[in-house]
C-alpha cells in the first residue's frame, strides 16, 4: 500500500520537477552564456578603444559599464526564465538604488565629476597643474578622486569635484613654459653689453628652448637699478631646475664681467634744531 502510495507521489512529481530541473539548467546555461558574450563584448571594446588611443581611464571605465550593463540583463534573464517576476525586483532595486544615491550624494558628485574629467580631459597623467591650494604632477586619475604628487615629494588624493568646480592651471598642456626672471643692475652698466651678456648666458643653457626666442628687454628704471625682464622658453618638465640654473649662470656670469647688483638706497638729509640753517646730505643702504 505504502508502495503504491509513493509510486503514484513520484510520478504526480516527476512532471514538475523535471520542469524546475530544465529551468534551471537553462538559466545556468543563460547565465554562463551571457557571461561568456560579456566578457568578449568587453575585450572586443578594450580593442578598439586601445587601438583609437582613448584615455585608459575611460577605457576601463567604458569596458566595466559595458560588461555589468549585459550581466544585469542575463542575470534578471535567468531568473524570468526560472518564473521568477523581475518587474518587482527591478522596482525594489530601482528603490534600493535611489535611496543609496540620496546616502552618496557627495561621492556621486565625485563620481560625476571624474566622468567629465576622463570625458573633456582638462589633464591627464603626468601633467603638471596647480589646484585647490596643490600643485604637482597627477599620478593616477580615478572615477572618484586624483592623485597628485607634489614638488615637495608628497601625495595628495583630491576629490574630483574639487577639480571641476574651481579654477585649474595646467602647465603642461601647451608642452612649454615662460620663464619670469628680474635682473637688476647699476645705472652707469652698459646696456647694450648687458642685453649681449644675458643672451649669451641663455643661449649657454641647454634647458633654454632657440623657440621661441628669449625676451630680454628694460623692464623698469627703479630708484637704485635698471630691472631687465629675462623671459626664456622651457619645457614643463624643466620649469623648476631651469630658473635655478638660469639665476645662478647669471649671477656668476655678471660678477666675472664686473658689473654690479646695487642695493636699494636712500638720500638722507638731517636739519639741526635751535635754527641753524644748515643740512647734511648723506646716501645710506636701505637695508
């Protein structure tokens, strides 16, 4: 009796657990299918991209949108096809997903902003530029922040939203840089020779760009020297090293020619008291 008994459940069963049995082994092979497809959709745009020589940043992120896009449809596939009802499921998600999003608003700002810095590319790694208060080369652009290594040997990890939304300087984007160097000088120096020496000294440093030219001009007749405007062309890369160079050639090149770098100075004249009409005139360093 017990026999029978178990004999018609199993066969009542059989049906239905063939059916589950089919559906799962068909969203298994969904899953892995549309998996595998993912994965060389997400190669395939690698390729290309790499290929056009598109921002590795952006092209990373592009490839991983790409391949968690096609997941989430062969994931929500495999489970309609398991009688599962996705519509609730994407309705709780889709809830889940702007209650998060109101949680992050500030890493989402982040995260917008790195967006439009891999997509417009105010700079890119190993540019140098200046912002927020930081200046340095950017080592590494994420989606949420950058890292910018400083002159002074530091690490500073900055938002992104912080580098959209305030000014930025990029030294590097235009490949070359003016320097905006002040000599001083006595007022009996020949200014022609002077003009010649400086040239020389500019045209000696390997740093300097021959394009374009060097400016060197009068810049301002000063109460106790002749200030001339020295202005070469260097590159980015050499902008720091290049003014110490370029000051230090200067100045020995200067004293070698025996022309001197004055101190300010001033006319000081003293009146006696009592009314004696007399006064003394004197020069004296300022400093």
């Amino acid at each position: 009796m017990n026999t029978e008994i178990i004999t018609k459940l199993i066969e009542s069963a059989l049906p239905t657990v063939m059916s589950v049995g089919l559906q799962m082994v068909s969203a298994i092979a969904i899953f892995f299918v549309g998996r595998w497809i993912a994965r060389l959709a997400k190669r395939f745009v690698k390729k290309i991209m790499t290929k056009a020589q598109v921002e590795p940043t952006l092209t990373s992120f592009a490839c991983n949108i790409l391949f968690y896009g096609i997941m989430a449809f062969v994931v929500l596939g495999a489970l309609g096809n398991l009688g599962i009802e996705t519509t609730s499921l994407v309705a709780v998600l889709g809830a889940a997903g702007l209650a998060i999003g109101l949680a992050l608003q500030g890493s989402l700002t982040n995260f917008a902003a790195g967006m439009l810095i891999i997509i417009f590319q105010p700079f890119r790694v190993g540019d140098r530029i200046d912002a927020d208060g930081h200046s340095g080369y950017v080592t590494e652009i994420q989606l949420f922040t950058t890292n910018i290594h400083t002159l002074d040997n530091r690490t500073v990890v900055m938002p992104n939203g912080k580098l959209t939304e305030g000014s930025l300087v990029n030294y590097t984007t235009l490949g070359k840089l003016r320097l905006d160097l002040v000599v001083s000088v006595d007022y009996s120096t020949d200014i022609d020779r002077l003009k010649q020496i400086l040239a020389e000294v500019l045209a000696g440093e390997a740093q300097v760009l021959s394009e374009p030219k060097p400016t060197i001009g009068l810049l301002e007749m000063a109460d106790s020297s002749l200030n001339f405007a020295v202005r070469p062309w260097v590159t980015p890369q050499d902008y720091v090293p290049a003014r110490f160079a370029i000051q230090e050639s200067i100045k020995k090149r200067l004293d070698a020619e025996g022309i001197s770098i004055p101190f300010p100075q001033r006319d000081v004249h003293l009146f006696h008291a009592n009314g004696v009409p007399s006064a003394i005139s004197s020069t004296v360093d300022a400093n």
